[in-house]
C-alpha cells in the first residue's frame, strides 16, 4: 500500500499576494527568478502544493527576510525588487502558511 502525499490548496490570500507580485513585476519589469514566477502562476492560480515545495517555501521566506529591510519594499508605486519577488511567493500570508504547514507535518512525523 503506497500512501498519498499531501497536497496543499493556497489560501486565497496567497493566491492574491502572488497575483499582485506578478502584476508588479509585469509593470516594472524586476523582481523574481523564473522558479519564482513559476511558483507565483501556481499559487495564483491556487494550483495544489506537495510537500516539497511547501517546504521549499520555507526556505525562501527564511532566506529573504532580509529583503524587507530594502528600501521600497512595500512600496506599490517603486517597489523594490525584493519586494516583487516576497509577493511572488506569497507574501506575508505565504510566509505565515508555508511555515504553519512545515511545522505541522513536523509534528506530525514526530508521533
């Protein structure tokens, strides 16, 4: 018997903090990669998230937090690229979500 991984549908405020990344990007031409454009259309879109990739958010949101002490993040008319690239994944709410699901597995695995 093989068991089903896990699959995560994005809240609809990630969806939305992606959505708003994507625009910006579009409008002003920095911010992301191509895996973080990528991530963003899924989120977007509310495509459903494994594991992996729940924990590779993680991760990001852990290596940027320094981001959002440049200057212009936030900033909806000049944002900085950071900033762009923060809602690509979600923004705040990805954050929140992402390390609310990786500590919850973690705990899970745990008994």
């Amino acid at each position: 018997m093989t068991l089903e991984k896990p699959h995560y549908i994005p809240p609809v405020t990630v969806a939305s903090a992606a959505e708003k990344g994507l625009a910006l990007r579009q409008k002003f031409r920095r911010g992301g990669t191509t895996i973080g454009v990528a991530r963003a259309r899924d989120l977007k879109n509310r495509r459903p998230v494994s594991d992996d990739v729940m924990k590779r958010m993680a991760r990001y949101f852990a290596r940027h937090k320094v981001d959002k002490r440049a200057e212009n993040f936030g900033n909806d008319e000049d944002p900085s690229a950071g900033y762009i690239a923060w809602l690509l994944w979600g923004g705040d709410a990805g954050r929140t979500w992402a390390q609310g699901q990786v500590q919850a597995r973690n705990k899970r695995s745990v008994h």
